[in-house]
C-alpha cells in the first residue's frame, strides 16, 4: 500500500510538472504567433508600399517617354531654325553683295556724268 501510495504521489507531481510545461509551452507558442502575426502585417504592408511605387514609377516612367518626345520635337524645330537662320544669313550676304554692286554701279555712274555748270 505504501508503493502504492508513493507511485500516486509520483504520478501527481509528475502531472503537476507536465502542467507546468504544457502552460509554458503554451505561452510560447502564443508569443510565436503573435510575433508571426506581426511580422505577416508589416510584409503586407510593406508589399502595398512597394505596389503603389510601382505604379508611382509606370506613371513617371511614362511622363518620362512624353517629355523625351517631347524633346526631340523641340530639337527638330531648333535645328529647322538654325538651318533657316543659315539660309537668312546667306540671303542677306546675297543683298548686301546686290546692295554693294549697285553702289559701285551708281558711282561708277556719276563718275561718267558730265560735271555740272555752276548756277550762280
């Protein structure tokens, strides 16, 4: 009766300390979960974030394709002056060599003319 007695109380201490344990275990657990949670909230978030930069990019990206158009459109107007500038300067080289000749011409002109009389 006494081994018995002793094998009663062995097994009540036994199942107080798997108690113990499993209450422990338990904790731990909880806190893992809470910790996963966490951690499962700031990967979703952080994925949002990275979604909406992903369309903040796409959008600037295609602002970007627009303004280089953009660009080369004013580039080709720009050079289209520069030649028509060319061109201008050319043609007012043209005159004032038109301009020049004329004026050698007109006095070449007067230099043939017979001298007046004075009106005195």
């Amino acid at each position: 009766m006494q081994a018995l007695e002793t094998a009663v109380e062995r097994l009540l201490e036994d199942g107080a300390a798997t108690r113990v344990i499993a209450a422990m275990a338990d904790r731990d657990t909880a806190e893992i979960r809470t910790t996963h949670r966490a951690a499962t909230g700031v990967l979703n978030a952080l994925r949002e974030t990275q979604l909406e930069q992903g369309q903040t990019l796409q959008t600037l990206a295609g602002a970007v394709a627009g303004l280089t158009i953009h660009v080369v459109d004013l580039d080709i107007k720009v050079t289209a002056l520069a030649d028509g500038q060319a061109h201008h300067g050319q043609r007012l080289d043209q005159i004032a060599a038109l301009v020049a000749s004329l004026a050698d011409g007109q006095a070449e002109i007067l230099r043939r003319l017979p001298a007046a009389p004075d009106q005195g």
